[in-house]
C-alpha cells in the first residue's frame, strides 16, 4: 500500500470525493482513480485496484470501483465494484472480486463475537439448558451439551472451551469474503460474512456468522431478517423468513415466510411457512406447512404433517415442558402431542394425544387417537412403504458441498440402535401378554393402548426385523473375509469380532450412531477437561468411522444370545439357520412393502380420475398420471431387491457347503 499522490488527491475532489485526512487513504500498486466517484473517506481506507466488470443480472455490466459511499475503517481489496451506499460502511475488510450495491448500512459497532458465544434456550424455555453457538457447532456435541446437564462438570468444562473460541473471534472489524455479491439489502450489524454468499434483499442482519465459502455458498434472499445467527455453509434462506437466536447447520433451507426462534438446525433441516420455538432440530428435521408448529422439542429425520403442533405449557408453571420424537418420527397433518412426551423411532403419530406418550421402546409404530384415547400398533411401520421410502431419500438429499462436513450422519434404517430397541419392544410386549394374559383385549402401556392383535403382530413384525438386521450383519463379515474362509475354523475365526467396542447399549447423538461406552468414555474425559473443541469433534468423526466394526461388535454379542454359545464355536449348521432366517424375513418384508405400494394404485386411489368418463378412462387417466403399478420404479425396485438378496443368500449358502 502507498499513500494517493497529489495528483490523484486532486483528481478525486474533482469527481465529488472527499476525506477527513487523505494521508489515511491508502491504494495499492496499480491504483487508478478513475473508478472513484463520490465517495467520503473517514478514518484509515485502504483501496485496491480496479480492473474488470461485473456482470449483472440481466445482462448488464459495470465496472469495478466505488461510487456513492461514504467508507469509515473499510479496507477494499482488488477489483470489488460499492455502488449506491446509502449511510456507510464502517469498520470492515472487503475480499476482492465482491460486488456491493444499494445498501443501508454496514457497519460493527464496538467489539462483537459476530454470534459466536451466544445463549440458545433450547428445548426448555425457562431456561436450564441453554446452548452456547459458535461456528463449528455440531449435532453431536449440542445433543451432549442439551442432555447430559446430570454432569455438571463436564458441561461447565465444554462451555469454557466454547467462551474461549468465542473469544478468539471477537474484534471491532468484520470481514466480507471474496465473490461475495450484497444487493439491495438493508441494515447490516456486526456480521461476518464469508466468501461467495449471495445477499439479495435481505432486510436486516445483527450480530452473526455467514460461513459461507467457494464450495458450499450461502444464499440469503428478500424480506430476510437474522440476529443473533451462525448460519453454516450451503444455507439458503429466503421470502421473509425470521431467524432470531438461532444456529443453522449445512444445507439447511428456510423459505416461505418461516419463523425460526431459539432453536437450533443442523444438517439439511428445512423450514417452510410454519414456526419453530426453542427446538433441536437434528438433521432432516422438515416441516413444509403453514400452521405448524415445532416446540420445545427434540427431532432428527422428522416430516411434520400441516398443522401439527405440540404443548410446552401446562398453565401450572410456565412452558417448562419438552419432548422427544425420535429418529425418523413423523406427524400427521392437525396431530398434536402434549409435552411431556417421547415417541420412538420410526414412528408414525397421528391425532390428538394429551396423556404424555412414552414409546421410545417400541420403534416403527402407529400411535393413533381413538376417543381421546392413544392406542399403539407396535412394529406396523416397518412394512410400510413409506419407512423404506424415506430411508432411500434422505442420502440423495443431501445438500452438503462442503468438503468439511461438521455433522455425522448415519443413514441406517436398521442398526444397533433401533434393533436394541425392538429386541426389548418384544420383550415389552411379551411381558405384557404374560402378565395381562393372553386373552385381554386391551394391554396398557405407559399412557398408552394396545389391541390384542396389534401386540401379537409387533412381536411378529420385530422378530422379522431383528432377524433382518443380525443376518445382514452375518453375512456382510462373511462377504468382506470370504477370500480368508476356506474351513468352518476359518469362518470362526472371522466371525469373531475385532474388539468388544460396540457391545452393549448404543445411542444416537443426533444422527450419529456410537456405542454408549464409547461416549461415557469421551465424557469422562471432557469431564476432566483433557480434550479441546478440535478433539472431540475428531472423536465423533471417529466413531462415525467405526461404525460397522461396532455394528458387528453388538451383532455378534446378539448372535451368541441367539445360539447360546461363544460365536467362536458357532456351528455350520447354525450360521445356516442364521442365514435362511434372514433370506425368510428380508422377503417377507419386502413383500409387506409391496403389498403396502400396491394401496397407491387400487380403486380408491383412482377416484378423481377420469371425471367425466367411465372406468376405462379413468384408468387410462390414472395410468398416464401415475403410471401403472408393475412399472413404478420403486415397485421394480422392491421385486430386485428380493431377486438381489434370494441370490446373496444362494451365494452364502454354496460358500458354505464347500466349508470343511
């Protein structure tokens, strides 16, 4: 940088520019005072220089410069084209390349932490468990931090380190990256925004983080408001959406006037017309209709029906109340739950429910309203359509591009831990029919309901998928060591696993699946404050790794409960069974899904085609709208995957019978 010499001094009063002391404006190498137009100088400014053209929307280009602005502190890098400032920018460093046309203000005011460091309420509204944001924020470790509050320690020792991080961040200048294009945007406060983010509109902007970059940019449109944000990479948030107090993790999307208050968002969330209070928000947590409501909640892989909502608030103390709907939960359009509350896995809630429902050990099932009454159907999701559906989907709708991916994210419909939970659920239903008999007619389940049949059916439906899920295990370490197997001592030999990581209970930190050991054993060790911020997320991202070494770890401890015996001297003839349980259980669920994909193309599901015709045309109008059933792709699909696993099991079984 050097100092203007005098003839540019001259040249920019004569183009309407002025300075409160020109020897603090500085320009780099090459500086041509052409593109400078009325603009004031205050404080130190440094210039870049000014090169190329933008292209506009449209077609219409400009060239780099600054023109109509009044600047104070602002450091401008090359080839950045301010046009039309209507107060001032203050305090900023501008990245080259970045184009800025008819805004308000920009500004940092004092000394700010651009977001990092603030308080989210999370889930309890009365506060207790309040979440400190920063940038690099994952599920993982908010779901720590929002439920493990019984280690107090541990939590005090993680929100240090988070203080200290936040401080790290804190100065009087902001920074706006590279090819970063902001445009007709209004008020714009102690914000940090990061390279290639596009502000088009955006209404007002306070005390943030835009973490935007070359790979994974975020879009912020019209009508937007945020304060107190971090808002990661590859957000696009648009049409007046409110975010107050809140972090919003990669790929998430917000449009459609969305209201977003005290909640946290992470990977690939999306909000529409409806509202969020004080939530966690885990990966796929999606809600699309106007009048919903997400409250005081916790959600992972949710679909929110139109008009579902939730109570936080009993009239007694305040809305001190929360719930849990875990992974894969859905609701029904106008469902409602009254907190507390905890609906398991995979689970389906439709109609209104006021009795403070527990089903988080009976995954993938019905809870339905009936006069006021929550009745269960135990296992019912796992042959619907809809449950294979969604686990399909949700990898092809990642949204993610930036190569550093804060949040792990595990995709298993089936895994140690939802099967723990069926194991149990069928313990759970087992017991009750013991104890009430077999002949009741209605079994009574923590404030909920269970028909006869509905108990018989779950205990079929979580045997199938048990069966499913240990022989998909079995046979993926058989199909990975097949090269090493060439006697029963070998099979053996291999099936034995490589630690005992992954025995025992699991959970899932919002999208990721670990052991439970593994976790106790990382809290402890936060608990006496050995790890940093960097550390941990390296231990999620290690666990997230590991996956299938523990998945087998847990498997094999089930087998051994199966047989009754050390798998180390699991028998021929056993793995077999094990086998021809899996092939049985993996076709008749397939077919239970087909029969559930057929319902989309009967009768019923034809009326409103062909109006003003007869049966013929209305098939025929069906059948070019929808197609027809045998070529649905989903449906060819299921017919594959039971010819593709008919064929594995035939190629385990002939592996074996060559075993001596």
């Amino acid at each position: 940088m050097r100092q203007l010499t005098q003839q540019e001094i001259s040249q920019l009063e004569s183009q309407n520019c002025s300075a409160q002391d020109w020897k603090q404006v500085e320009v780099a190498e090459g500086f041509c005072a052409d593109y400078v137009k009325d603009t004031r100088f205050s404080g130190l400014c440094r210039l870049g220089i000014f090169e190329q053209e933008f292209a506009l929307p449209g077609g219409l280009k400009v060239h780099s410069g600054i023109y109509h602005a009044t600047l104070h502190n602002v450091e401008v890098g090359d080839n950045c084209h301010l046009y039309n400032i209507h107060n001032y920018i203050a305090n900023y460093r501008i990245g080259k390349e970045t184009c800025i046309e008819n805004v308000n203000a920009i500004l940092v005011d004092g000394t700010t932490t651009f977001g990092n460091g603030v308080r989210v309420p999370v889930m309890n509204e009365g506060g207790g468990r309040e979440i400190p944001i920063f940038n690099e924020l994952t599920a993982s470790l908010a779901y720590v931090l929002t439920l493990y509050r019984h280690r107090p320690q541990m939590i005090a020792n993680l929100e240090k380190r988070i203080d200290e991080y936040a401080a790290g961040q804190a100065s009087s200048v902001g920074t706006i990256g590279e090819n970063v294009r902001i445009l007709n945007c209004g008020s714009i406060k102690n914000v940090k925004i990061g390279d290639c983010a596009v502000l088009v509109g955006t209404s007002r902007l306070k005390n943030g983080t835009i973490n935007s970059n070359r790979y994974a940019p975020v879009k912020l449109g019209s009508g937007v408001k945020c304060t107190d944000f971090i808002i990661c990479s590859g957000v696009e948030i648009n049409d007046s959406t409110l975010v107050d107090k809140c972090f919003v993790g990669q790929g998430c999307i917000f449009d459609k006037h969305y209201s977003a208050g005290e909640s946290l968002f992470f990977s690939n969330c999306q909000g529409m017309h409806g509202e969020a209070c004080a939530i966690f928000a885990g990966p796929y947590t999606v809600t699309h209709h106007k009048s919903t409501l997400l409250i005081a909640g916790m959600f992972s892989f949710l679909n929110a029906g139109s008009g579902s909502n939730q109570s936080n608030h009993m009239y007694k103390l305040g809305p001190i109340h929360q719930g849990v709907a875990e992974r894969g939960a859905k609701t029904t359009s106008d469902s409602y739950l009254l907190w507390p509350s905890r609906i398991g896995a995979f689970s389906l809630a439709m109609g209104r429910h006021t009795h403070h429902a527990d089903t988080s050990e009976l995954p993938f099932s019905y809870l339905i309203e009936n006069n006021s009454e929550s009745y269960l159907v135990p296992g019912a999701n796992l042959r619907t359509v809809g449950t294979i559906r969604d686990a399909q989907k949700w990898p092809k709708r990642d949204n993610r591009k930036d190569p550093d991916l804060l949040d792990q994210i595990n995709f298993n419909l089936l895994s140690p831990y939802t099967v723990q939970k069926m194991w149990h659920g069928k313990e759970i239903l087992e017991e009750l029919k013991n104890l009430s008999g077999e002949n009741t007619d209605v079994y009574g389940y923590k404030n909920c309901k269970i028909r006869n049949s509905s108990l018989v059916h779950g205990v079929k439906l979580y045997t199938i998928g048990i069966q499913k899920f240990l022989g998909n295990s079995l046979i993926s370490r058989i199909e990975k060591n097949a090269e090493k197997i060439s006697s029963v001592a070998d099979l053996q030999k291999v099936l034995v696993p490589d630690s005992t990581i992954g025995q025992g209970e699991w959970v899932d930190l919002a999208g990721l699946l670990a052991p439970k050991s593994e976790v106790t054993q990382l809290l402890n060790e936060l608990e006496k404050d050995q790890l940093t911020l960097g550390e941990v997320r390296e231990r999620f991202a290690q666990m997230h790794k590991n996956y299938y070494s523990y998945e087998w770890a847990w498997a094999a401890e089930k087998i051994e409960k199966v047989i009754g015996h050390s798998i180390a001297a699991i028998t021929l003839e056993e793995v077999r069974h094990i086998v021809d349980d899996w092939q049985k259980a993996v076709v008749d669920l397939d077919h239970m899904v087909y029969d559930d994909a057929r319902k989309e193309f009967d009768l019923n599901s034809q009326t409103g085609f062909g109006v003003d015709g007869d049966a013929s045309q209305q098939r025929a109008d069906f059948e070019s709208v929808r197609g027809s059933f045998e070529s649905n792709t989903f449906v060819m699909a299921v017919l594959e995957h039971i010819r593709t696993k008919s064929a594995l099991g035939d190629k385990i079984r002939n592996l074996l019978d060559h075993l001596k």
